[in-house]
C-alpha cells in the first residue's frame, strides 16, 4: 500500500501518470497534505492487516510541511518506512533520513542527468553522499535512452547495486509521455545492450511495473536473466494507492472521474479486503481484453501467464472505455 504523504512536487516528469491525481486534490490542505489523524488511521490500518511496512509517495513526500513529524510518528509504532522520492531534498533531511534505521530504502525516480537544473541535479548529489540505502528506478518514456550514468551513481556513492526498471506507463486522464505498445520490441532490444554492460559491472536489475511478454523474444529474455537477473512483469495488479484524505485508487493512472471512482480506506477492515475490492474492480475487463488485439488468440494471454499490459493500455484501446465503479463494471 502507498501512501501520499504529499501531492506537492518540485519536479515535472514529462512521463509522470499520477499528474491527475495530484493536480485534482484541489487546495483544500486536507487533500493535498496528510494529517496526523489520516496518518494515524493509515498506520492503524497497516497493523491490522497483519503489514509492517509502508511505502510514503507523493508528489515529493519530503515536501510535507511536517515531514519529521510525521515519519516519527510512524517510528513510534514499530513499523518500517519505504521512501519513493526524487532526492531533489534539502541537505537537512537527507541527514535527517540518513541516520533512521527505520527507513528500508529509498527507491530513487531518477531520470537523465541533462533533463535537470544544475541546481538539482546537484541536490540529488547531496542526498546521495548521505543516504546509501537508496534503489534507482529508470522509467523508459523514449527510445535511444542512456543508462550509463546509473551505473556511474551507483558505483560512485557506493548504493544497491540494483536497478528498478519500467516502461513509463500511460494515464486515462492528462496526457504523459509513454512508448507506445508497438515499440516495445525495439525497447527491449536495447535493454539487451544496456544488460551487457550492467553485467560486467556486477548491476542487477528488476521490475514492478507492467511489460507485454510478447515485447520480447526468447533470446532476450534468456539474455536479461543470464545477465541481469531480470524477468519482465507482464502481470499488472492494484498498487492501491493512499491519498491524504485517505480516498484510495486502484494506481495513479487509472484515477479520473469517468474512470475508477476512489473509495474511503475507512470502508475497509484491512489491506487484503482493499485488493479484493480492486480486483473484482479489474479482473472482468482484465480476462476478456488485452492490450493488443492479438492477445484475443494468444495462448499465454489465455493461460494467465501474459496479463496482456497494463490496465490503462486496455481501457486505451477500447471503444467504449468501461466505467469503474463499486467492484462493478458498467458501460460509459
């Protein structure tokens, strides 16, 4: 489960899906920061369902104007803390997060080094001579991308020699820069390329978002595990999504309002009740369609182990977008 701690952002990712969701929190600061009370029922919430462990998002979550407050609050119940930040942090709190033995990891969304200010790409510099335990995570939006510079933070700071790696995944609502289904062949050609050097530099590799397994051939995906130790998500589920108004979402992609409709987290008893909810939300349109037309007599896509992309990929590419609503499923 992740929760927005934040929906501000010091950053505009050209491939960013959760722009919707942050964008129509609205200005009511209850929407857009999380309360200590929200906070409490989340961590209430996390202990019950028998977890321990949340993921903090945003926006930056960083940015909270009680960022400490809020990540000691969490400490007093015990529970471990996952950080998904841009490191684009002032020098205090990457100090601050650098000495709590609560936090697992920062997964860092990172992007080329020329897309940055200099004032910025510095700061992630910063939060980097502090904080080891941090995971970079590469979303692929173009071809002809350059990953060289990964390995050169990873083996320069000393982090996890590992690499969190995806396609850019596309939004139902505000347009974001992804790669279309049908380049994912030549995407995947140049993940080989790339596997080759991370190789020789000891650099494995791993994935939490949505592939098509038809995007690769046998021979690049015998290459990228031999190599990297990397085998494609092609089975998309619920992120499940936390607000900090505590209206929950199924991912960030899928938020609009002709779309899914968030419900409270307080109508559920625990987490495994939420993903259930989702699923029986998802599961309809996910074992009737795909994302490609050929998944239709695709022996894989029939036999569960393709999930046929991403969801939003799917509801892209019908006619008829089906509305969700209530874990059923109606005509829009």
């Amino acid at each position: 489960m992740n929760v927005m701690f934040t929906t501000y952002c010091n950053q505009r990712c050209c491939y960013c899906f959760g722009q919707d969701a942050m964008l129509g929190a609205g200005k009511i600061k209850a929407d857009r920061e999380i309360s200590k009370e929200n906070l409490q029922f989340v961590l209430d919430f996390i202990k019950r369902s028998g977890e321990n462990r949340i993921n903090i998002i945003g926006g930056e979550p960083t940015l909270h104007p009680e960022f400490k407050k809020r990540y000691e609050q969490i400490e007093k119940v015990g529970i471990s803390v996952m950080i998904f930040s841009n490191c684009v942090m002032d020098e205090d709190t990457a100090i601050y997060l650098s000495k709590k033995s609560s936090l697992v990891s920062i997964l860092l969304n990172i992007r080329e080094p020329w897309e940055y200010s200099t004032e910025d790409w510095n700061k992630i510099r910063t939060t980097l001579k502090y904080i080891k335990k941090v995971t970079l995570s590469f979303r692929i939006y173009r071809l002809g991308f350059n990953i060289r510079f990964l390995f050169n933070l990873i083996d320069g700071f000393g982090l996890r020699r590992e690499i969190n790696f995806a396609p850019a995944m596309p939004s139902l609502g505000t347009e974001s820069r992804y790669l279309p289904l049908n380049k994912y062949s030549e995407m995947a050609k140049e993940m080989v390329r790339w596997s080759r050097e991370s190789k020789k530099r000891k650099i494995s590799w791993y994935t939490d978002n949505g592939f098509i397994l038809c995007g690769f051939s046998k021979q690049g995906l015998r290459e990228l595990r031999e190599n990297v130790n990397f085998v494609p998500n092609v089975n998309c589920g619920a992120a499940v999504e936390v607000r900090p108004n505590l209206m929950t979402q199924r991912c960030f992609g899928m938020w609009g309002k002709k779309n899914e409709k968030p419900v409270s987290l307080k109508q559920f008893s625990t987490l495994q009740e939420v993903h259930r909810y989702f699923d029986l939300c998802s599961l309809v349109i996910k074992r009737r369609y795909g994302a490609l037309n050929k998944c239709a007599g695709c022996a894989y896509f029939h036999d569960g182990t393709c999930g046929g992309g991403c969801m939003v990929y799917i509801l892209k590419r019908l006619k008829n977008k089906p509305a969700i609503y209530n874990a059923r499923i109606f005509s829009s």
